[in-house]
C-alpha cells in the first residue's frame, strides 16, 4: 500500500521527458487511506492537516502548566471533594494542598463546640460562645474576665445584729490570679438603730487579699445594727 500517488504512470515504451519528469512530483497525492487515519491526521484539499487528537494520543504527563492559559480551569475541571472540605496546606511547611476539614481537630476551625485551644487556626460561633459563656457569671454575686486578663468582681453581703466596730469578712466569687488592685464597698439604708449618715462615715474596709476582704462598719451612736453591704473589686 503506497502512502503517496505519482502524479504521472508511466507505460511500457513511453518516451521520457522532463515535463513527465516534473509531473511525477508535482502532480503527485496523498492516499486517503494510507496517508491519514481520518481523525487525527486528515485529508484537506489533498494537503495533510491535523484532526481531533483524543486522549489516547496525548503522552502522560505530556502537559505542562506553562500550556495552560492563565485563569482558564474552571471549578467543574477541579476534581471533587469530600462534603465541608477546602483545598488548604497545613502541614506547617512549604507542600501541596489537600482535602482539608473545615470544622476539626485537623481542620481549618478547631473545637466547634468548646475554647479554642490554637493560636493559629480560627474560631467557630462554637468557640466564641463558649468563650462569652465562660468569662461572664453575674447573679447575686458576679465576676466578669476581659480579655486583657482584667477581672472585674461585685457582689451583696447582709448581717444582722452588727455591734460597733465588729469586723465582718466576704470572699470573692473567684480569687484573683495576681493581685488585687482596688476594692471598695457602700452600706445601704439600714432597718435597725442607724441612719445612713451614720453608716457611710463610720464604714471602712480593713484588710484585703486576692480571695476576700475585711470591713467595719460601725454605728456612730453605739447601738448594734442590721446591714445590707454592697461592694465591687478590681484585679487580674
């Protein structure tokens, strides 16, 4: 099976000449079905053109990133991916992407449910909850922590039958970490033997540590009392 047809055939005895000469070349064609397998080399006009270049014909690995025209693979090209995945590196170094969790201890979020406990991967509503949940008590007695490691501390106490110059003790909701920095304290109106002109010029607070205080509150006439002690700490 001959890949080209001669433009010229020759018969037994036929004289030669350059013109016949000639026409064997110029005048020569591809064999359609020799030359061409119809699909991924054709025939157009006589001349040989490429046609549709399956997969089959493409080497492995014979297409370079270099090829492919920036911002042309689209999302559908992308290969598929586990349900609450992204394509992400978090392997501490320089590596390739994978399929990692958006929500887990190997995810993007961690502890969707609880405190953070990474100082590099983001927080879920979760955390953030339970972050507010954790640093806020306020019921009769009350703390609040900010985030700045400030703790803001209030709080109710009521004795009765107080003689003059007895010393009363509270304790804080929580103790300060550190130290404490203020902590002050106001009687309200009594019912029993005082005035509150008597009870804010006799009150003082004695002593103070990171867990409790110690106050007096003395009645100026002398007479025992009932009293309603409200007070507020400041510390980290």
């Amino acid at each position: 099976m001959s890949v080209i047809t001669s433009g010229k055939i020759f018969a037994n005895g036929e004289q030669l000449s350059a013109d016949k000469l000639n026409q064997v070349i110029s005048g020569a064609t591809f064999n359609s079905s020799d030359a061409v397998d119809g699909s991924t080399m054709t025939l157009i006009g006589g001349a040989m053109a490429v046609g549709t270049i399956a997969a089959a014909q493409i080497g492995t690995d014979a297409v370079e990133t270099v090829k492919i025209k920036d911002a042309n693979v689209t999302l559908s090209k992308i290969a598929t991916q586990a349900d609450q995945t992204v394509l992400a590196n978090v392997s501490g170094g320089v590596a390739s992407p994978t399929a990692v969790d958006i929500v887990g201890d190997s995810g993007i979020l961690i502890d969707d449910d609880a405190l953070g406990t990474s100082d590099t991967k983001g927080a879920t509503q979760g955390n953030i909850k339970a972050y507010a949940d954790g640093t806020v008590s306020a019921v009769t007695n009350g703390y609040v922590k900010l985030p700045n490691g400030l703790i803001m501390q209030w709080g109710e106490s009521t004795d009765t039958d107080i003689a003059p110059g007895e010393a009363f003790s509270v304790s804080f909701p929580i103790t300060f970490p550190t130290a404490l920095l203020q902590v002050q304290g106001q009687p309200n109106d009594n019912v029993k033997n005082t005035t509150s002109a008597d009870l804010v010029s006799a009150q003082r607070i004695t002593a103070s540590s990171t867990s409790a205080f110690t106050a007096k509150v003395g009645n100026i006439s002398g007479a025992n009392m009932n009293m309603t002690y409200k007070w507020n700490a400041i510390g980290h």
